[in-house]
C-alpha cells in the first residue's frame, strides 16, 4: 500500500516476529497461460512460509465467454491443494464481483459456492469472505448512495479505499491463520 508503509507495510504486524511477502502477477490466471499463478508455485514454496493466502480468478473469467466455470474453480482447488501439501495454512479468498465482470457475476457467485463447499471440511485450507462490502457496499440512507467507492472507475481494480478494505481482510485472515499455528 502506498499510503504509510510503517502501517501498511507487512500488513502491520511486527517485522521482528513475521514476514509478510507478496507473491503477485498482474492479470493472474487459475488456468494455463502466460501469467498462470502455477508458474508462481516454486517462488512461493521457496520462501518457506508458514500461511498462504491465494486470491486468483476473476481475470479467468474473460475467457469464460459462455462456459461453465467449474474449470476456474478445478483449478483453484487443485492450486489449493498443491500448496497445502507443502504449507500447514493456506487460505483461499473468495472472487471479487469487479463491475468489469458484472456479465458474469452468476459465475462468480457459482465460483464461490464451489470453493467454499470444496474447503469447508479442510484442515489446512481455508475458504476466506471478505467483509467490509465488498458485495453490497455500505450506503447513506435511503438514497442508496455508497458511502464508499470499493472498485476504481476502471472498473477492474480496487480504489484506494477498496484497498484498505482489503489489506484490514487479509490482516484478519493471516493473523487468524498465524494464531492457530501459535505464531503469534
């Protein structure tokens, strides 16, 4: 984050006692290609770390065109399950309804169910909801005027505040996940 990286570099938690690493690739995919988050797997194990929090999908869904997106979601399970092996905590975050994907907001929706249905009896990976409206932002009354703009106008990424919304989320998943490894 940009911001104030004494607050949000490394999510905020004490450097002395956790190191938090950010293993990204602009426009990801869950499936094969180019920027395929499997290619990512080596880099990450490498780093030997103890809490993996994945959040990879929505740029899958602009080649989804008509079809069904169980495969999105095979392959996000399979990620899952390949990292698991290797990490004691892996979280899976649930897909974002970005307004760019809006045609395909069902599959979304259908994306989520079958991650969260495919995790929910796991002991090493976790289904993650974000919280903080995401879905349904917060609204001023009855004019239904969002307090907050979660998505940029691009439509595609997160606003500044859609940022801080999700940094405070992924604080509370790594800070859970580290807790239950007594790490914290």
């Amino acid at each position: 984050m940009e911001r104030d990286p004494a607050t949000y570099g490394n999510l905020g938690l004490d450097r002395r006692r956790v190191s938090v690493h950010c293993v990204g690739v602009g426009g990801a995919t869950a499936r094969l290609g180019a920027k395929c988050l499997f290619q990512q797997l080596e880099l990450v194990l490498n780093l030997q770390p103890s809490v993996v929090f994945v959040h990879v999908g929505e740029n899958d869904l602009r080649a989804l065109g008509s079809g069904h997106p169980s495969g999105i979601s095979s392959e996000i399970i399979k990620l899952a399950q390949l990292i698991s092996q290797q990490v004691p905590c892996v979280y899976v975050s649930q897909l974002l309804p970005f307004p760019a994907n809006e045609a395909h907001r069902e599959a979304v929706i259908w994306i989520n169910s079958a991650l969260q249905s495919a995790f929910q009896s796991s002991a090493s990976v976790q289904y993650w909801k974000h919280r903080g409206g995401f879905w349904k932002p917060p609204t001023a009354g009855p004019s239904e005027t969002p307090l907050r703009q979660i998505f940029a106008e691009d439509n595609v990424h997160l606003s500044k505040e859609g940022h801080v919304v999700y940094w405070h989320s992924l604080r509370v998943a790594i800070t859970k996940a580290l807790q239950s490894q007594n790490l914290m």
